[in-house]
C-alpha cells in the first residue's frame, strides 16, 4: 500500500508542478501589465491614509496624492495608493512605518479580475541588520526584497527566497540578520481596511488628522 501510494504521489507531482509553474507564469505577466499600466498612466488612482482619531485609527481618503502628503506632516503610520480600471482594483500600494521609524514597509498587493489576491510584493526596510558572519558591530539599513504568491483561494503558493541589500552601498549581501514583521495580508479587495471607501465612488473630504 505504501509503494502505491509513493507511486501516485510521483504520477501526480510533476503534473502538479507543472499547474504551479504555468500559474505563475500567467500571475508574473499580469503584475508585469499593470505595473507597465502605473508606469504610463493607464491606471486611475485614489488616495488613503490611517488617520488618527482619538485613541483609534481611521482610515481616510484624499482627493490628491498632494493633498495626502500636506497632511502627512508627523507622518501616517500607513498610506496607500489604490489603482483602478474602470470599477476593478488591480494594484494596492502600501507603505506602513513604525512610530519610532525604525522600519518602514513598502507593499505592492497585485489582485485578479475576481478581486483575489495574485501576489504581494515586499520591500522592507530596518536599522539595526547586520551580516552573521561579521558579526553585530557592523550595522546598517537593510532593504530585503520578498515576493509571495497565492492562489485564487487565498493560499501562498509560493514564496521567493529573500535579496538583502545595504541601503548605504546598494550592495547585495549574504546571510543578513535582521527583525522582521508581520505583513498584512488581504486574500480579496473586499478585505482592504479602506474598501467602503471604494465602494462609495469619488473621494470625500479627508478627515483632519
């Protein structure tokens, strides 16, 4: 039972990878198309911030990204850009910071036509890395390079390895220790912590932070 279960595990698996690999193929071209889409204004863009009120926070929509930035004076813990096609969200880029500033998160969340998430492209930034075999005296600002893809239910299929780079030199570095944290994840647009304000249509007046 055991050899005919291996069997059809080595039957199905590279039938299986090759589903993954051509998924893939199809996600990178179509990241590929909207991020050339940003490029050359092809896209419409919206606005949002976390704005603190009171104790909580609240998010708020812009009607400009100029609007956004005067407001941003002590600056957002979050703020995102939100890219459209007609109704259809195809591009959500956040960009999320520690109080203190010790790190800061950038964030392209790339969604298909049903409004799933496709892929999540990370670029992290944070003080205080160092390269294992140098040792902890030698700090800098790494930025780590990550991309993570999912399928149409909400599952991570796939995960690059990360890129480290010394922010200071633009170097690639190997075996870099650092402080991660969690990313935010959003398996469908409807799950955005700004999404009513999408549904709602033009922009309102953004609250006063």
């Amino acid at each position: 039972m055991r050899f005919l279960l291996l069997s059809s595990l080595l039957l199905v698996s590279p039938a299986w990878a090759g589903s993954l690999a051509k998924k893939l193929g199809e996600i990178r071209a179509s990241c590929s198309s909207i991020d050339l889409q940003v490029k050359n204004g092809g896209l419409t863009a919206r606005y949002f911030a976390a704005v603190p009120a009171g104790q909580a926070v609240s998010w708020s929509e812009f009607p400009s990204e100029a609007e956004l930035d005067a407001a941003d004076k002590k600056g957002f813990s979050r703020k995102a850009t939100v890219y459209l096609k007609g109704p259809v969200i195809e591009l959500v880029s956040l960009e999320a910071k520690s109080p203190s500033k010790e790190w800061v998160h950038y964030l392209k969340y790339y969604f298909g036509d049903d409004g799933s998430l496709e892929k999540i492209h990370s670029d992290f930034r944070r003080f205080g890395a160092y390269q294992r075999d140098k040792g902890d005296e030698q700090q800098f600002l790494v930025k780590v390079i990550r991309e993570r893809f999912y399928d149409s239910k909400g599952k991570c299929v796939k995960k690059t390895a990360p890129r480290f780079f010394n922010t200071s030199t633009g170097r690639e570095l190997k075996d870099v220790v650092f402080k991660d944290e969690a990313w935010p994840v959003y398996p469908s647009v409807d799950q955005l912590p700004f999404h009513e304000w999408l549904q709602a249509g033009s922009a309102p007046a953004p609250a006063k932070p």
